[in-house]
C-alpha cells in the first residue's frame, strides 16, 4: 500500500453566501417576528380591549294577569250596570267606595225617572296596559234590560297597593271574533286496544265513575271528573296529537235530561307494561 486512502470521494459543492446567512439567521428572524406581533397584540388590547359579549335578549314573558284589578273592574261594572230608579240613593251608595275623588260620586251616572235593571253576570273579556301601574279592562255584563253589554273600566294600583277606578268608564262593542275554526286533521288511532281503553276512560269520566275510571289510569294520574254526569254516545274520532304521547277524542254525549253534546277531550296515554293507560283527561285539576 502506498498511503492513499481508497474507496473514498470527497465532493466539493458552492452555495451562495446569501443562502448560508439565511440559514444561520432564519431563527433570529422568526424570534423577532414573534416578538413583534406580541408587542402588536398587547397594543391592540390596550387601546381598545374587548368588551364582553352580552347574552341575547330572552323574549320577555308576558306580566301574571293582576286578578285583584281584574275583580275591581267586574265589581264597578256590577255596581255601575244595577240600578232602582225609585232608590237613586243605593245606586250612589254602591258606587261611592270605588269611584274616589276623581271622580264623581256615582261615576257620572244619572238615573232616569222610572225603571230598574239587574245583572245577571259580569266578567272580564280583555285587558291592555294604558301605562305603567294603569290597566283598562273591558267587562261583559248580562243585564236583564239591556242585554249584553261591553264597558271598559281603567283601574289604576297606586303606590300604597290600593286599587282606584282611573277615571270615567265607557260602552263599547264586543271584542272581535271569528268564526269556529275546524280542527285540524290528525292522524287516525288504528289500535284497537287504545281505542277501547279511551272509549272506556271517556264513559266512566263522563259519569262521574272515578272508582270505574281508576282501572285504566296510570298510578301517577290525576284527573278530576266533572260535577255534571253524562252518558257517552258515540266515539266519533280518535286521532293522535302531534307530540304522540296524547290523542284527541271527538264524541257525542247527552244528559239526563236528554240534551246532546258534541265534545272534545285529549287524553294523555301511555303503554304500560304492554297495556295503554291514561295519565290525564283534557285538564290537569292541581294546576
């Protein structure tokens, strides 16, 4: 052997000095980037930082119906609409505890010379807001003399809690109504055995038979059976309700004293160990 390495290359290769600065300072450069977007962001969030984003509204319920106001306002239309023209002095009488200063005494109420009415019912039939802590009711009165008539009476709470009549009451026409709308089309029950539990449940509720009804009830039903018995006709439609957990039942029914209804019912039901069972009937009576 003379000394010579053998089996060995040796290449020599150029590359541009620019390339090889690069790569020796590429991770300087990357550090100051990142640095300077930190510097950049933290400027950002010092002139103007973000602010919270608030949760979307909720749709406000509507306020709990004021059932005292409501029974003000029946009272006064009671008091108002009754009268004995040979004893004005009542009619004022009456009047006088919720008429108040503004007003006057008998609420503006001049009887005639002859005459008397009654009436023979009063009821809240619509109610609107006028303004904070004033409500304006309109009451339906049945009245021996003049029919059925519509007065709008404002009742106003005031800051102690106490009701007030908030000024002079008004006749006006009936709310607005339309014609009966046709219930909607269901799908029809075709079990036989739903449709035998329901008709079953329906003709020992509609005769006031809790013991006969309890049979075809789930052990955690509630219902209450109507004062007024009657005997079930005809099962006319049987059809489910769109949450599927209830049916709607159509059916005809008469009483003692012969007269016939057509009436509706929805029944929740449920299968229990193989079986259909009712949970509640059109109502439920601890609500």
């Amino acid at each position: 052997m003379n000394g010579r390495p053998t089996g060995q290359t040796v290449t020599i290769a150029t590359r541009p000095l620019w390339r090889l600065r690069l790569a020796r300072d590429l991770p300087r450069y990357l550090l100051y980037a990142l640095c300077a977007a930190g510097l950049i962001a933290s400027a950002r969030f010092a002139i103007a930082p973000p602010r919270p984003v608030a949760p979307a509204a909720r749709p406000s319920a509507p306020p709990p119906a004021d059932l005292a106001a409501e029974g003000f306002a029946s009272l006064f239309a009671r008091r108002y609409l009754t009268w004995d023209a040979s004893q004005p002095q009542v009619s004022e009488q009456l009047l006088a505890p919720l008429s108040g200063p503004g007003v006057e005494p008998d609420a503006g109420f001049r009887l005639p010379a002859t005459g008397k009415q009654r009436v023979a019912w009063a009821e809240v039939v619509q109610a609107r807001q006028a303004s904070p802590g004033e409500h304006v009711y309109t009451v339906a009165a049945q009245t021996d003399t003049a029919g059925l008539v519509y007065l709008t009476v404002g009742v106003v709470r005031e800051a102690n809690g106490s009701l007030a009549l908030a000024g002079y009451p008004a006749f006006v026409g009936a709310p607005a109504a339309g014609p009966a709308q046709a219930p909607a089309r269901l799908v029809e029950v075709t079990d036989a055995a739903l449709v035998a539990v329901v008709e079953r449940a329906l003709r020992n509720y509609l005769a006031a038979s809790p013991e006969e009804l309890a049979a075809d009830l789930t052990s955690h039903a509630r219902v209450a059976v109507p004062d007024i018995r009657l005997t079930l006709e005809s099962l006319q439609r049987l059809g489910w309700a769109t949450d599927r957990r209830s049916v709607l039942a159509l059916v005809e029914a008469q009483d003692s004293r012969g007269a016939r209804y057509t009436l509706a019912y929805e029944l929740d039901v449920a299968e229990v160990d193989g079986r259909w069972e009712v949970s509640a009937v059109q109502m439920d009576p601890d609500g």
